[in-house]
C-alpha cells in the first residue's frame, strides 16, 4: 500500500531537484513527521530538508503573532471587561463561565473574516427585538439585560487590540492578522514554493489565503480524496471540496491534484457492537494480538472518544513491545492531580462549623497523604481517621486534626488551616506539600511518580505567576477553576519512536496518515459525530447568514475524516457502544449506517454484536468445617457465656454468629450522623432505669408517676450526651430522633399510670444481670447463658420480666405452637429471648409461677406483649401465658439441642439464605 503522503512526496521529487525552497503546509505537526520520511524514501539523491509546517505555525509567521494560551485570553478578556463595563461586581470565577464561549465566537468571527460591527449590531437588535414591548417599561433586569449584549462589540475590538499591542492573539485574530498581512510575505518568499497538502474544511481566512498563493503556478494544492466520494452529490465526504470545485477560481483552469481511486479496492470490514467501553478495550488487545505476528507498523488504533486511552493501554498485549502514543497521558487523570482538587474542595466546600467527616476520610484515604501522613511504624492518616470514629465527629475543627496527631503538627497545618487561605498562601501550601511528597518518595524508585510532581510543581509555580500578574483571582473557586483549566491542557508525553510500531492516536491525529489495519473505537451517535452542540451566543440563522460553521459543518467535518481514513485501509475494524445506559444511548453512528447502505461495500462488511464471556458465578452456601482450633473457639465463648443475642444470631444465620460471636468481627465504625437503632435502644433503656431506680422495691404511685413526666427531655437530654457522643441532636433527623424518644417515654409513663390505677404494681429488678451454669452431661465444658433483664416487677401478686424493645414486636413474635420452632424459625427469636431470660431469672430466683413479655415501644397500645404456649388442639384459641416448670423444662431441651449441636465437632456450620 501506498500512503498518500508517499504519493506526494513522489510527486514532488520527480518534480523539483531541490526542496531547499519549498514550504510544505499541512494540517498537522504529526502528518509533517511522516511526509518527512516519505520524501527521504521518495528521494533518489541527497536533499536540504524542505520547511515543513502545521496551518496553524504558517499562519503565525505570516501575521507575526504568536497564539495566546486560553488561560492568558480569559484574563485579558476579564481586564478589558472590567474597564469597559465598570463592573466591580462580577468575580472571575463568574466570568469565565460565559467567557470561554465568547472567546469562541470571537475567534469564529475572526477566523471567517465576518464584520464583527454588522454582526454585533445584529445580535443586539435581536435581542432587544425579541423582549420588545410596547405597553411595559424596561425593568432594570431587561436594561443590565440588554448592556451585556451591547457591551460585545466594543469588548471584541478592544480584547483585540489589547492582544495585538502584546504581539499575542487568539486563532481567529492570527488568521485574520495573516490575511490582511498577506500581501507583505508574498514579497518576502517570493522565491519559495508553496505545497499545500491534505486540507478539507478550510475556513475562510485560510480559503483566501491558499487561493492568493496558489494562484501562483508554482504553488500547488494536493487533496487527499477519493473520486468515489467527489462524483457523489450528496455525501459528506466531499461537502467541502466539492464547494470549492464550485466557488474557486482556480478550478476554473486547473484541476484537483491528488485525486485516488482506493475506496471501491477489496476491504475487510468488520462493525463490531460491545457494551461498554471496557469492553471495547478489551476486545482492542483480542484484535491486536491477534496482529502481533503481522508488521505493527501499519496498524493503528483510532480512539473516537480519547477518554479509554486508560484502559486500551491496559488491553494492549506484552508481546507489542513498538508502541507509538501520539496524545500523551493527561496529567488530570493522575493522582497528584486529585490530590489537589480533593485539597481546593475542602476548602471551597468548607463550613462554619468545619470540615464535614467524609470530606476529611475521603481526603485521608488519599494514596499520597497515606505516603505523607506515614513513618516506618505508624499510619497517622489511619489514626486519625479511626479517631473521628471513634469520637462521633460529623464536623472537624483543624484544631482536633493536630491534637490528634501531634507528631504531624508540620504537614497537618500545611493541609488543614483553620481559616480559609488566600490563593497565593494555598500555592505556596502547595508548593510546600509537593516538596514533602517528593522527600518521601526519594527513598523509592518510582521515577514516574516523581515526574507527576515535578509537572505540578512547574503548574502550580505558572499558577503563582499568573496570580501575581493578575490579582483578580482572589478567591479558591477562580483558582480551582483556573486550576483545571490549566491543568485540561497537560499531558504526559509518551516515550516513542513516532514512525515505528503499532500507532495510537485520536481521530484528528490521523489527518494525511494511512495504514493498512486500522481499529477505530466508539463509533457512536454523538461522538462520531459529536451532533447538534451550539456552545454559542450568536444564533443558528445569524451564523447561516454570515458565513459561518454551524453543526452541518461539523458533522461533515467528521464524515470527511472516517471516510478518508478507510480510502486504503484493508482490514478495518469498527467497534462501537451498544450499552444504553450512557449518555450517546448506545446508538450506532449513523456513518456505520450510511456504509451499510452502500450497495458497493455491503460485500466487504460483516457484522456483529460481541458480549464478553461471563461465566456464572454460583452463589454456594458457606460450609465451615469445625476443626480442632474452632472447637476451642466456641469452647472458650461457652465458658464466657452465650447470650440469647449470640443465640439467635446462629438460630438466624450460622455464619453470623460464627464471624460476630466467635471471630469477634464487628461492624466498621462509623461516624453516627444520624442515631443509630441501637443508640435509639440504649437511650431509651437508659432513661427508663434512671427513672424508675427511685421506684426499687417500692410500688408505683400515680403522683410519682405524673412528676416524673416533667423531667423526661432533661433525661433523654443527659442519655443523648452520654450515650451519642460528639454528635449533634439539635438541628436535623436527630432532634427528630430525640423528640420522638421523648414522646415514647411519655406515652409509656401514660399507659404506666393508667395500669397503676387498677393494679399494684412493684418493682423489683432494673437492669440487672444473670449468669447461670447450664447442666449439659455431653460436653466435657462447662456451658454458660448469661444477658441482662430490663425490668422484674410484680402485678397483683404475679412476678413478670419484661424486656424493652424500640423496634415494632408485636404478639405473633411471642407465641409458640411447636417447642422446635423456637431454635428453628428466626420469627420466634423474641420468644426464644424471653425464656433465655426466665430461665435465668428461675434458676436463681425460683419462682413457680410467672411471666414474661415485651414493651414494644412502636406498639404501646399493645401493653405488656406475653410469652404464650398455644393450644394445637384449640389451634391456638386457647393461650399458656404463664410460665411454670414444666414450660421451661422444655425450653431446656431446645436450648439443649441448640447447645450440642453448636459444640458438635461432626456438625459444621453452614450458612443460611436470609
């Protein structure tokens, strides 16, 4: 295959014996890298190296300006905005909202040759059109309203002129620059040559500009087109150039040089739908190795949507050691870099009462601040993590930070200041933790990391200049924004040979190239093409009628270089998204419809929809086998004693109770934001003992009672500091949470004084704990139940045990029909609970007769919830509910066969579905 490039360069040197004085121009620096080794191959003797430059560079030597970075438009921009408009009111983060795209219809204008006067003009009327009323007075909205739009023209000529006093411009400017300052470099090279190559959509400084020169017959203009897509009328491919067949003068004698006819060659075309961009990086490295034993050299991978350069680079195959990267890696999707945003967010996001608890952790669990908040014996960014844990804090005072972790006091004072910085001591702060990062990283070999700082360092140094230059940015919102401006525009250039191996490039990096198989990516709906995007304040029918690019423009834009990109190609693989759930809708392009419409390639396409191989992974049940140390395990937690929790926990779930109970793996602790249910629990439970601790031994009285309402929220208020530590209850869900306990304990001491107007009732017991020995022969260890009995009372002369619970129980949860349901069915883990609890309340107590139920306090109306044995033979009309001997004796042979079978060796612990 030969290039068009290679056909050029032939063309050229059988043409000229010496290159010394020939200017080749071209869209791109990349496509001049490969014209240089097409002419050095194409050539038969030895040559002075011709110039060759991008459009862009030709256009700046011609208009002697030098293209301004965006960064520095934006600021002149806001200087000149400030003098013109006397508005002190707009910050600059503001501003460089809207301002980016003014700067872009700025340099469409210029760019387009348009009269900016006219257009201005234009766009002022329409809009004062649009919101005219005859019966209503401008209101002072309408009148700032119609000052911006009439504020644009004079802002375009001075924005203009500031830049060209500097010797600097925007694009648009250079061209138009170029194109008045044409005449004066026609003289100065009036013996070179000029070899235009390659060029589609031209705007119309450069229109004009090529037209002037090569009206010249020495200077020549090659199109890289096929006559395939020029004898069609309709087709995109051709939009530009067959209007410049129509419109130049040149063509009126001369012809379009560089015409191929390779599109209608034999192709192998495969359209390939993936979901997800991973999968098409993955099935990238399937087609590449699949290469490997071809020549790499004229493959190339395209990417229509550069954002998976990651994870294709991560897809590429070992075996391809000649790799050629022409993007670079952006520095934004580095760590440093958000390590530095995370830091600008924090402050941004900061409140009056502090940083709130995630942002902190979030922040800690950084990579570099685990390296900088670190020695060789201790992870202090872990310490401090588990410390406002451990401590409740939703919001953190920089204070606490130090206090923690006094060994750090340098580097916690560098990231946590107790008042917000100004931009230039938040630099230096930077500045400073990139020093210390690099500190720490010198004793490693990691070079690349080191690189990563040494770019931010030189970004954040360019950051402190511009800020000295321009002490408008005074605020960390304008430098965060400035920040990632500056930052979109790095990148991390790849080490390479650029003529060599497999090629890795974006679609417009591709410009003039041609290989043999090529590989393009995300083929889709609103990438290629990108679609209708108007990020613009001129309209759609203004931009028609001056001349300038709306999205049909665009879109063709794109047509051109897909088509132009398959003209040599013979082996072609497109893939696509086929994933809805992104935001271009997993839609095809509709270039791959268009080629599948094409009556003269539907024989070299195939196509097909690619998912990748999953194997379903079967969700087995855990099986445990108990060994000899796991046997000592639960020997162990016997001899401390089972808990009816414990208890139910391996009656709910095996495993549960294996990782809580005998692994001792508890929850992560968390910072409690909101209370918890078990916080809830202890709170109430709390209040209720502190209550009625004057009521031991004491019958309830109701005027004791009543008085004792007055002090609920002072109690409630006293658990709650004692209970949800360092958390706040005033504002929110939690003072939410805090009435609605209050309202609990005052409904309860309702219904409370209600059952002592009709009953005695006595109060025995408050919280008091129980351990018993159980008698179990089989084990050869002792078998220990222990818990803690809310309340022992007597109603009437009947001893009743009562447990508190928050939740909602309600008398399903305490009745049993069948004695095996009660260690089988975790329904039954309320009732199972209450005789844990009798059981050790009659082994050391003996009472024959009594009983035991639940204070639901999401069901008071309910009362005392009884524990109650259900007659099978009156299917459960008839109720048991007090507890005797007989019941608990066979309570002990369930809890018995619970017991053996936890301790049984031969029986392993197995999980539960739950």
């Amino acid at each position: 295959m030969q290039s068009f490039l290679e056909e050029v360069a032939e063309k050229v040197c059988q043409e000229y014996d010496k290159l010394e004085n020939v200017i080749f121009i071209l869209p791109s620096k990349r496509s001049g890298t490969f014209l240089r080794k097409a002419l050095a191959k194409a050539s038969k003797k030895t040559l002075f190296a011709p110039q060759i430059v991008s459009i862009e560079n030709f256009v700046e030597n011609i208009s002697k300006l030098t293209t301004a970075t965006h960064t520095q438009q934006l600021f002149e921009l806001y200087k000149i905005h400030l003098i013109n408009s006397n508005d002190d009111k707009t910050d600059f983060y503001s501003f460089s909202k809207w301002a980016s795209t003014l700067l872009q219809d700025f340099n469409e204008i210029d760019r387009y040759l348009v009269d900016a006067n006219k257009l201005f003009s234009n766009l002022t009327d329409i809009q004062e059109i649009s919101h005219w009323s005859p019966d209503f007075e401008k209101t002072k909205m309408m009148e700032d309203y119609f000052q911006f739009w009439k504020q644009l023209k004079p802002l375009y000529h001075a924005f203009n002129k500031s830049l060209t006093s500097q010797n600097i411009g925007h694009q648009g400017l250079i061209y138009r620059k170029a194109y008045e300052k044409l005449d004066d470099y026609i003289q100065e090279t009036i013996d070179k040559t000029h070899i235009f190559i390659g060029f589609n959509a031209l705007n119309k400084s450069e229109t004009l500009i090529i037209q002037k020169l090569i009206a010249n017959p020495k200077n020549k203009i090659f199109w890289d087109i096929d006559q395939y897509f020029l004898d069609d009328p309709v087709h995109d491919a051709s939009f530009f150039l067959r209007g410049y067949l129509k419109t130049w003068d040149y063509f009126e004698n001369s012809e379009m040089i560089g015409i191929s006819n390779h599109y209608q060659s034999s192709k192998n075309i495969d359209i390939i739908g993936l979901p997800k961009n991973v999968s098409q990086a993955k099935y990238v490295g399937n087609l590449l190795s699949a290469q490997v034993s071809n020549n790499l050299k004229n493959t190339a991978v395209i990417l229509g949507d550069e954002t998976i350069l990651n994870p294709v680079l991560n897809s590429i195959p070992n075996e391809i050691n000649s790799i050629n990267i022409t993007m670079g890696y952006p520095l934004s999707g580095t760590p440093v870099a958000s390590l530095f945003e995370q830091l600008m967010q924090l402050y941004i996001n900061k409140e009056s009462k502090g940083w709130y608890h995630r942002t902190i952790q979030d922040f800690l669990s950084h990579p570099y601040l685990q390296i900088l908040l670190s020695d060789k014996e201790t992870n202090y960014a872990h310490l401090i993590s588990k410390k406002i844990a451990e401590q409740n804090w939703s919001f953190i005072q920089n204070a606490q930070l130090i206090k923690t972790c006094p060994q750090q006091i340098q580097i916690l004072k560098l990231l946590f200041t107790n008042d917000v910085p100004d931009t230039k001591t938040f630099l230096e702060n930077c500045l400073n933790i990139i020093d210390s990062i690099r500190i720490k990283l010198l004793t490693g070999t990691n070079n690349l990391e080191l690189e990563y700082l040494y770019r931010f360092h030189k970004l954040f140094n360019q950051l402190h200049d511009l800020i000295e230059k321009y002490p408008f940015v005074n605020d960390l919102k304008s430098l965060n924004s400035l920040y990632k401006e500056l930052l979109s525009k790095e990148t991390l250039d790849f080490q390479g040979e650029p003529l060599q191996g497999l090629q890795v490039m974006g679609m417009l990096e591709s410009r003039n190239l041609d290989f043999e198989t090529i590989i393009i990516t995300s083929v889709n709906e609103g990438i290629l093409p990108s679609g209708k995007t108007n990020n613009s304040f001129i309209p759609m029918d203004l931009k028609h009628s001056f001349g300038l690019p709306s999205y049909k423009e665009k879109d063709a834009v794109y047509t051109y270089h897909f088509y132009r990109i398959l003209q040599r190609a013979k082996n072609i693989f497109l893939l696509y998204n086929t994933d809805s759930d992104v935001l271009e809708g997993g839609e095809k392009s509709r270039l791959l419809l268009q080629l599948l419409t094409d009556k003269n390639k539907k024989s070299d396409i195939r196509e097909a929809i690619v998912s990748p191989e999953i194997t379903p992974i079967k969700n087995e049940l855990i099986t445990i086998t108990k060994d000899i140390s796991l046997i000592e395990l639960i020997k162990k937690h016997a001899a401390s004693g089972f808990s009816p929790t414990s208890l139910s926990n391996y009656i709910r779930n095996p495993i549960d109770f294996y990782k809580r109970n005998l692994l001792k793996i508890e929850d992560l602790t968390e910072v409690e934001e909101t209370v918890a249910a078990n916080t809830f629990g202890t709170i109430v439970h709390d209040t209720l003992e502190i209550m009625y601790t004057e009521f031991l031994g004491k019958e309830l009285e109701t005027k004791t009672l009543i008085s004792l309402k007055s002090k609920i929220p002072e109690l409630v208020n006293f658990q709650f500091e004692k209970t949800y530590a360092g958390g706040d209850f005033s504002t929110g869900k939690n003072l939410i949470a805090f009435n609605v306990i209050v309202k609990y304990i005052e409904n309860y001491i309702d219904n409370e004084i209600e059952e002592v107007k009709q009953h005695n009732i006595k109060i025995i017991g408050l919280e008091q704990q129980f351990k018993i020995t159980l008698a179990i022969p089989e084990l050869d260890f002792p078998v220990v139940l222990k818990g803690k009995l809310d309340r022992i009372d007597e109603k009437d002369g009947i001893i009743r045990i009562i447990d508190y619970k928050t939740g909602k129980v309600e008398s399903k949860n305490v009745e049993i029909v069948d004695w095996q349901e009660i260690t089988a069915d975790y329904d039954y883990s309320k009732a199972f609970q209450l005789l844990c609890y009798s059981l050790m309340f009659n082994k050391q107590k003996f009472i024959e007769n009594f009983e035991s139920g639940i204070v639901s306090f999401k069901n008071l109306p309910a009362g005392v919830l009884k524990f109650a044995l259900k007659d099978k033979r009156t299917r459960g009309a008839k109720k048991i509910t007090m507890i005797t001997e007989d019941t608990l004796v066979d309570f002990q042979n369930q809890l018995k066969k619970l017991i053996l079978e936890i301790c049984d060796p031969k029986t392993p612990i197995i999980e539960k579905e739950v």
